[in-house]
C-alpha cells in the first residue's frame, strides 16, 4: 500500500510526514491536475483530494468557498475520479480522496470505492461516517485494497480512540481543535493534551494531524507529537490569492516553506 509505504519511509529516514488538501475543481477544473503533479514534485509525502459538497459540515470558510467555487465550475464526483487516474498517470504519490457521505453514498458506495482503487487513489476519507455506520465502507475498503481512514478529535474519548485505531487503516487522521478547518494564529494547548494522550491509546496507525496548522512553524511544533502534518485551508488561501500565471510556483514554494522547515531531504520528491 502507497500510503503505508510511505510513512514508513517518512519514519525511517526520520522525519515527519507532509500531506496538503486540496479541492478539486479549485480554482479551476483545468488547474487540479498539475496543481496536484506539482505538489509531488515539491516533497509533499500524500495529497488529499477533497470532493466537492454543497453543505461541507466539517470545513470553515475557506474550504466553503473553494467547494462553492468548485461547483460552479462544473465539478462532480464523477469528473474527480477521473482527474485523480489522470494525476495517478503522472506520479506516484499516495493519493486520499476526501468526501462527504451523501455524494458518495449516491454514486454508489460499492461503486466509488472500486473505482477509485481502479483509478489509483490509495484512500479514503468520509468525515460524517460515524464509526457505528461504517462496516460496509471498512468492507469494500478492505477488498479493494484502499485505506479506511477514519478521524479523531479532542472530544474522542480514550476507549473511541482505540476503536477508531483499530478500524483504521494507512493512518489515523487526528482533528487539532474541536470544530471546523480552518487557518489559526497558534497551537492550542488543547491541541497538544490531546495528542499527548492520544499517544498512549493509538497503537496501530501513525497519527497524522490536521485543522488549523497555518504556518511551517506550527508545523514544526505539533510535529513533535505525531508522525506527520495535513495543510488544508492555507493551502487553499495560496491558490485563492496567486496569480493565475503564478499558480503553481506559488504551490510548490508553499510546500517547500514546510518541507525546508520539517527537514526534508532536497530530492524527497524521488522517493
């Protein structure tokens, strides 16, 4: 599995794993593919694409905008799978698909998860699936080979964090604060006890972290208390601010910001 291999690369060159959100269709429909391509080439460790929904429960403003912006511009679940085969044709990349359950649910569960492993994608996130409704979803995950991966929080109790380990696989992804994505100014402390006890329960996964890890410096510091970093929302705000002809220089020197900080060696993209 891409997304296994990977981290463990990560751990054993002994360094911290760097996965970045984009939405496909944002900011245009043309633009996914190479903004995707380049974020490989810029030692990203693993891209999630998120499917575009109309009532996001779990992105703040600026994910909002972007699905909102990528709708009108004509996306579907349907053309997302198809830009990942295409990305999947030009790099190696361990690819997430990130999506809501109602369009997915109305593709086809059965459907979607098979065609998503046809087309290359490594796994898949369903952040309103609750644990209790997921045995299906973990079924066909594990028949086709795609990574279940499922979310922690703050609020997870110590016995809801080892179930979610254990129904988990490629890794544990581990919500910061208790609420939307979203840019911040800091790491909460909250943050911090969360992942300092999340530590003694989540045995079988590596845990990486996302929401509001603004800045190559909170990188940095929440590194320390897990085995890699997801850049969401101030990615989007890169692509939502760029030149149009500044797109994905503007991409690449974003993830290169974190990569130089989290230490990654200069030829990770090789890997």
């Amino acid at each position: 599995m891409r997304i296994t291999d990977r981290l463990r690369q990560c751990k054993q060159q002994g360094r911290k794993a760097l996965s970045f959100f984009i939405t496909a269709g944002y900011p245009t429909i043309e633009s996914t593919v190479p903004i995707v391509t380049a974020l490989a080439k810029s030692r990203a460790d693993l891209v999630e694409i998120g499917i575009p929904f109309s009532d996001p429960i779990a992105d703040g403003p600026t994910i909002q905008m972007s699905s909102e912006q990528a709708l009108r511009n004509g996306i579907t679940l349907t053309k997302t799978l198809t830009m990942a085969k295409e990305i999947r044709t030009q790099t190696d990349i361990p690819l997430v698909l990130m999506g809501y359950a109602n369009p997915i649910f109305a593709f086809g569960l059965q459907k979607f998860i098979q065609t998503s492993a046809e087309y290359g994608i490594d796994g898949v996130i369903i952040p309103d699936l609750p644990l209790e409704e997921s045995r299906e979803y973990q079924d066909h995950t594990a028949k086709s080979g795609i990574a279940s991966i499922f979310l922690a929080s703050p609020t997870t109790s110590d016995e809801r964090l080892r179930r979610l380990d254990q129904a988990s696989t490629g890794f544990l992804y581990c919500v910061s604060v208790a609420g939307v994505t979203g840019v911040r100014t800091d790491i909460a402390e909250q943050a911090k006890t969360f992942l300092r006890r999340a530590q003694k329960h989540i045995r079988r996964n590596p845990m990486l972290v996302g929401f509001g890890i603004s800045t190559p410096n909170d990188a940095k510091e929440i590194s320390t208390l897990c085995d890699g970093v997801i850049i969401g929302s101030a990615l989007i705000k890169i692509l939502q601010t760029a030149p149009k002809n500044r797109i994905i220089e503007e991409a690449q020197n974003f993830v290169a910001s974190f990569a130089n900080v989290l230490n990654h060696n200069a030829d990770q993209s090789k890997i």
